[in-house]
C-alpha cells in the first residue's frame, strides 16, 4: 500500500490539513487505515478519491447502476416459473452489447443474432454445449436497434477463441464483452417484454437437456 506524509497528502488531494482532519474525525474507520511511525501520521493514497468530489460521484452512479440490478434479480426470481428465472439457474459464460452502425429494423437484428449462432453452432457445436439468449431494443437516441445477447459455451476452452469469432463476425459494429456474473441480473435486463422470434429469442444445441424444450 502506497503512503504519502501529511505535506505530500494535502497537495495530492488539494485539501487543507483541517479538511484532512475533520474528514478522518468523521470516518474513523478510514483513520484506522493511516499509519503513524517515526512522529509522523501516513495516508494511504487510495483515500485521495474521497477527497475528490467527481470520482465519488462516478462511484456513487456505479452504487446505484448495481442496486438496480440487485432488484431487477430479486423481482426476477420471485416468479419461479418463468422464462428467465428458468435460464438464470442455468450456467451462462458471456454478455455482449452490439450497437450496429447501420440503422438496422428488428428482422435484421434477428437475421445477425441468428447468423451468428449458426456460425458458432457450425464451427463449435461437436465440441461443446452452446446457448445463446438475446433482446433486440432500439437506441434512445438515434434511430435503429442494438443487441443484447449472452452466451453458454460448456467448454471454457474455447471462450477466447469464441469471443475472438464474435468480435470478426461484427467486426464493422462497436462490441462490447465481460464475462456473465449471475448477481448483476443482466439477464432479467434483457428478458423485457416482446415478441419471440422478433424482440427476443433463445438459440441452443443442448435445449431438451436443459429443459427448455
């Protein structure tokens, strides 16, 4: 952990000492996490954020982006037999957005989702269980759709070869790519209300096992 004297923490922070002060008086476990050696009071350099108006702000809307997934999951999982709470107890690997540059209609969006798991299907389907769920939704602020889409791959072996077919099979569009956390409730995000085989729709090798056929 990296640590500043109290000189060198008034300049980085842009504070004055009293400010320093009265803000550790007011969260002493943060003051535990300063050290004292040599008659001198050490601050870690990570508290510099606290003292930093628009980075706690930034954290602040991550806070608030994170307790809205928390009850998108909760009210989610309160219908037990839904579509989405039947896939959320399912293992998933990846989560795409594809914001396409061209001003695609929902059929096209549809065409791309299905081209792309027929690709993946064709190329991966004899070594591996593939799943693929995905939502058309329409930009807000310009016109023409975008994806969301998540992924199954059973063989986590392949994950980067996947995401590397992903990315050159939308290669002229912006992708972007994490991996599938269970806890963010991405998946109710994306299970909204629409048409199956238009808005949204459920691609797989492995459905009947999986108990969704």
């Amino acid at each position: 952990m990296k640590i500043e004297n109290l000189k060198e923490f008034i300049k980085s922070t842009k504070k004055s000492k009293s400010t320093i002060i009265r803000f550790y008086k007011k969260n002493p476990d943060l003051f535990k996490k300063t050290t004292f050696k040599n008659n001198k009071r050490y601050y870690p350099t990570e508290h510099i954020k606290y003292f930093d108006s628009e980075v706690m702000h930034d954290e602040n809307k991550v806070l608030i982006l994170q307790n809205q997934s928390m009850k998108n999951l909760i009210n989610g999982l309160m219908d037990r037999e839904s579509l989405p709470t039947r896939l959320w107890y399912l293992d998933w690997s990846l989560i795409f957005t594809v914001s396409y540059k061209l001003e695609y209609n929902k059929k096209s969006c549809y065409k791309q989702m299905c081209g792309l798991y027929d690709l993946l299907d064709d190329k991966y389907g004899n070594e591996t269980t593939i799943r693929l769920f995905f939502t058309t939704e329409p930009f807000a602020e310009r016109s023409g759709n975008h994806n969301h889409f998540i992924l199954h791959i059973g063989n986590e072996k392949l994950h980067k070869k996947i995401i590397t077919d992903v990315m050159d099979y939308f290669s002229s569009n912006i992708v972007n790519v994490d991996t599938y956390d269970p806890f963010q409730g991405y998946l109710f995000y994306i299970a909204k209300s629409g048409l199956i085989n238009e808005d949204w729709d459920l691609f797989g090798n492995n459905l009947v096992e999986d108990g969704l056929k």
